[in-house]
C-alpha cells in the first residue's frame, strides 16, 4: 500500500501536499513496488500529467531545457550562480518533489535531495518518494527511521518546514 508520513510528525498535511499524495494514489497501481521496477524517470512519465493538473512542473528529461533547475546561490545583478535540479515544484516554488528509485538507500540519494532541498530559494516543503521494497529492503522504513531520528533528537535543525516522505 501507499505509505506516507510528514515529518517533523507535530505538523499536519497541507493541502498542497495532500494533492501530490493523491496524485500517487491514483497510480500506485502502475508504481507499486516490487511489482513494478520501474527507474524514478518513468514513475515520474507516469506521475507527470497528474502532478501538472495540480499545477506542479515536472521533469521531462535530463537532458538542458527539460530539467527544472531551482536557484541556490545568487551573483552580480541578480544572477543565478548556483542552482539544484528538481524532479518537480509547485507553481509557487514552495513545494520541491523528487522521485527515488533503487539508488534511494545504497547511494544515499535521499540525503542528497534533503541537502539540495535546504539550500533551495524558497523551498518550504521536499516530497520525498521512494520504493516501499527495493531488492527485498523496505526502502520507505530505512528513510522513515533516519528522519524520526533527525527530528527527535533536535540535534541537527533544518530550514524546511517539513519533509514527507512517501513509499510506492
């Protein structure tokens, strides 16, 4: 089943992201893992006009021009000297999404897009979607566990109003 939780755990669902979980309601099927190995570019081909219908820009390629890079560091007259790509974000560049597939625990991809996220202009909310099952490991649980920790302990405090992780 679709699993979800918005950490830190004391802050409700916004409608916003509400929308995106629903969007991933409508096509677990076609998604779920283990089921269905499919790479995070086509969970995101299938997501994509669902994402779009709610306003959101996703990701078309990754090739220059079909990517969706978000500003992190500003220069001279305003210019954009450091940017992050983004598998999606809201119309109003509040909401980043990024879509994990196998690389989600081995490679540490997660950590990657919860640095990126923090250093995004205007980046509130990331959605993080990974893989319930990869490989016979619960992906969505060893990530679970590793933001319960973060926000529990307190140790470490991020600029993000929150991160939701979602499991497919």
């Amino acid at each position: 089943m679709l699993r979800y939780q918005l950490f830190p755990r004391s802050v409700g669902i916004t409608e916003q992201i509400q929308q995106v979980i629903d969007c991933f309601e409508l096509i677990y099927g076609r998604i779920k893992s283990p089921e269905n190995k499919l790479k995070s570019n086509e969970v995101l081909d299938i997501l994509r006009p669902h994402l779009e219908n709610i306003t959101f820009t996703v990701e078309t390629g990754k090739a220059r021009g079909q990517k969706i890079p978000v500003p992190v560091l500003f220069g001279l007259n305003n210019s954009i000297d450091k940017s992050f790509n983004a598998d999606g974000i809201s119309n109003d560049g509040k909401i980043v999404l990024e879509v994990e597939a196998g690389r989600a625990t081995i490679n540490f991809a997660f950590l990657k897009d919860i640095f990126q996220a923090c250093m995004m202009h205007g980046v509130e909310f990331l959605i993080l979607a990974v893989r319930n099952d990869y490989r016979g490991t619960d992906d969505f649980h060893r990530v679970y566990t590793f933001l319960e920790t973060l926000y529990i302990s307190s140790r470490l405090v991020l600029p993000l109003k929150g991160i939701t992780l979602i499991g497919y």
